[in-house]
C-alpha cells in the first residue's frame, strides 16, 4: 500500500506527538508523599500516578482516615500543571498543582476545608504481602474476597473481616486489612452478599444469613497449610456487633473477636438511638425526648406488626408542629409491606446478650464516646456486666471519637484535621499481638 507524503508528515506529526505525550507524562508517574496543610495543622497524603494503555491514573492514601490507594479521576498531566478530581459524598473535589523537580504543588478544598498540598517525590514501597482472589460458598451464596497473606514463612494468624450495614464491599476494609498483614497477620476481606461479585441479596437475609457468610470464610481459611487455623479471629464494626457473637457460635474454635463501634444492644433500640442523641445535643428536655422516641417507637410497631399505619400516619400530622419533629427526618410513613420494613421486620426484635452469654471467646470491643449511631456507653454498659461474670471482655472508650473513631475539629478552637481517635490502631494492635503468634515457621 503506497502511502502519500502528505499522508506520512500526518503519522509521523501526531506520532511524534503521542511519544511526546507519553514522555512527559512519565515525569508525574511514581510515588508522592507530603500533607495538605490548613493553619499549620497537617493531614499526610501520599499519592501514586500510573501510566497505562488509556491514560494516567492515579490513587490516595490518607492514613490518618483510613483511606487506602482511593482512585483518582480524570488525572491529566500537562507540563507543569496537573489536575485531577475526588469522588466524595459532596461531589468531585478538584485538585490543581505545579511540577517542579521532584515538588508538586498544589490547592485543594479537601473535605471543605481549602488547603495547601505540598509532595516529595518518594521511592515505592513493595507490599509485604501476597494478595489471593477467595471464593466462598455459603449454599447457594458465593462470597468474592481477597486475602491478604504476609511473606513471611509461618503459619500465619487470620482476621476474617465482617460487614456494617448496607451495600459494604471489600474495599472498605481494606486500610484495615493492609495495617493488619503487614504486622503478620493475615486478613481476609469479602464483598458482602449482593455487592461486588459477591452473589445473594443482603436485602433479603437476616443475621443469621450474614453470620452464615463469615463462618463459610473461617472454613476456608481453616483447611490453608499457611494458615493457623487455631488462631483465626473475626473483626468488624458497627453491624458486626450483632453478627459477631452469631459467627462464633456457627464456626467451632474461633479465637477470638474485635469489634468496632459493635452495637451490643437489642436492634430496636439502636433504631432510634441517633434521634435521642441529636435531640440531646441540641437541648431539647427529657419530655420533649420522650415523645419523640415514642413516635418512633410507633413506626417500629408498625415495622414489627404491620398493623397501625393509619395511627402512625395521624400521629405524624399532629407531631408536626412540635419542635423537636423536623430533627427526626421522617416523612411519609412507608407502606407495611415495603422492602425496607420487610427487611428490618427480619432483625427488629434480635438481641445480642443472650448469645454472648453462651460464648466463651476472648473479645475486644473499641468505642467513640460521641457515637451518634450506637449508643456506646450503653454497649459497654452491657458488656461489662457480662466481664464481670468471668467473660474474657475487654472494653476500651475513646471519649471524644464518632462511630468512625474519628475525632472532629471542635467549634472555636484552632482547626485541627479530623481523623482517627489517637491510640485506637495501637490499643487494636497490642490487644491482638498478645493473642496470636506471629514467628512460628511453617511446618514443610
């Protein structure tokens, strides 16, 4: 095929500016390291950018929330100027830097707040971990999961990671899953049933589903040469709180549990747990209170029953002019056979204490004294009575931490950056060290 001169200048041109492209785009590719800094307070960042068939991509470790190797959006790199956007739950946040040498440079209005963000360029970092796609079948349900496994010859200790509410895939556990391995310990993270690759539907399954799910996973980690399988333990937070204890009393030999934020309360209660705490904080009296929760407690009975909507929808009308009712986000009351009153109906009356009392696991119970969501003084409350009966229970409160265990900038005070409550990864680390073995070689 004969090709013309004009032809040839267009391929050698845009040829010629595709190798260019491509050439200076390598001067942003590798690892990144510095803060974003608001009024001298600073947040580290690190940040990775990659050069592949479509483009660059890039990700973002915050550390100090939790955050591992997040993707970035849309990352272009245009000498000198980069761009490059984050999804949050407000929208995409846009960053705009500088390359210069090996500094980048740039503005951020991160999680609302504007900020400076200065990076060094750093050496990667090899994982000292192997990462392993993991099936595991629960009936007809097929849990996806990735385990984590340390490099090191030994039987390694496990976590097997267990889900809060709502569509929660592995990822959200991943922070969590990479600090634990590259301690020595090996973690397994999973979709959630109906989420990712996972199959089922979390939608339609109650405790004991979800329960059923976990102690699939601790079979499999059970029948691994490079897995000890008499020190294989559970960590989760929130939810896991109700589903923890079920695993246990599924799965033989379990060696003990951590849990987060775990409410240890019946399931009704936390149900309205969140509007007592707002209505606290915002001043309302301990009448006002009341009534509040008591029209609460009239849309779980509908929930539990599925008579009494008729009530329910008249004592809404009359609540509406009280000051306290806007602060209890209810709207139009659902119908009694609606997915989300059918799916509750499931959990409704379901409380963890009886089954915990027949349990004799070792177990860690991690809470933040500002939990809107679970009323932790509450869990603990209830945990401790069980310690004092002999329970192997250990109860640690972080006073000014949420159910994230984060801690927030406070109202007229210098800014701070929010992040997680200062000694909860290490109160976390030296509790389970002490548990398992991390140096046995394995056996060949």
């Amino acid at each position: 095929m004969k090709i013309s001169l004009r032809q040839f200048a267009f391929v050698l041109l845009f040829g010629s500016l595709s190798v260019s492209i491509a050439s200076a785009q390598e001067a942003i590719v590798g690892n990144w390291e510095g803060a974003a800094v608001r009024q001298n307070a600073e947040m580290p960042l690190e940040m990775e950018f990659k050069r592949g068939e479509k483009g660059l991509t890039g990700s973002l470790t915050i550390r100090s929330l939790g955050g591992l190797e997040i993707p970035l959006k849309t990352v272009s790199y245009q000498s000198p100027d980069l761009k490059f956007e984050l999804q949050t739950d407000a929208g995409n946040v846009v960053f705009n830097g500088t390359l210069s040498k090996n500094s980048l440079i740039g503005t951020w209005n991160l999680f609302g707040f504007d900020s400076q963000v200065s990076l060094k360029r750093a050496a990667a970092k090899p994982k000292p971990y192997t990462q392993e796609e993991i099936r595991c079948q629960n009936g007809d349900v097929t849990l996806a999961g990735t385990l984590l496994l340390p490099k090191t010859k030994t039987r390694h200790p496990a976590l097997v990671f267990l889900h809060g509410s709502g569509a929660t895939k592995r990822d959200i556990n991943r922070f969590l899953a990479d600090h634990f391995a590259r301690k020595g310990v090996a973690a397994l993270i999973f979709d959630k049933r109906g989420t990712g690759i996972s199959t089922g539907n979390w939608r339609q399954s109650d405790f004991n589903d979800l329960a059923r799910d976990a102690a699939a996973c601790v079979e499999i980690l059970k029948t691994r040469k490079d897995i000890n399988k008499r020190q294989i333990g559970l960590i989760g937070a929130s939810q896991s709180g109700w589903v923890a204890p079920l695993v246990v009393s599924m799965s033989p030999n379990i060696a003990f549990m951590i849990n987060v934020s775990g409410t240890f309360i019946p399931v009704a209660r936390e149900g309205w747990w969140d509007a007592e705490f707002r209505l606290r904080e915002k001043g309302f009296s301990a009448d006002e209170i009341e009534k509040a929760v008591a029209l609460l407690k009239q849309d779980d009975e509908v929930t539990r029953t599925g008579k009494g909507l008729a009530e329910l929808e008249a004592a809404i009308e009359q609540a509406k002019g009280e000051r306290w009712f806007p602060l209890l986000e209810l709207g139009t009351p659902l119908p009694v056979n609606h997915p989300s009153r059918l799916s509750y109906r499931r959990a409704i009356d379901f409380d963890p204490l009886p089954v915990l009392q027949k349990l004799s696991v070792a177990s860690l119970w991690i809470y933040g004294g500002r939990d809107q969501t679970v009323p932790a003084m509450e869990s603990a409350a209830n945990l401790e009575k069980l310690k004092a009966q002999g329970k192997d229970i250990t109860v640690k409160i972080f006073p000014t931490a949420n159910h994230q265990m984060f801690v927030m900038p406070e109202p007229n005070q210098p800014f701070r950056w929010f992040g997680y409550a200062p000694g909860y990864l290490e109160t976390i680390d030296e509790w389970l060290l002490k548990r398992v073995d991390t140096k046995t070689k394995q056996k060949s």
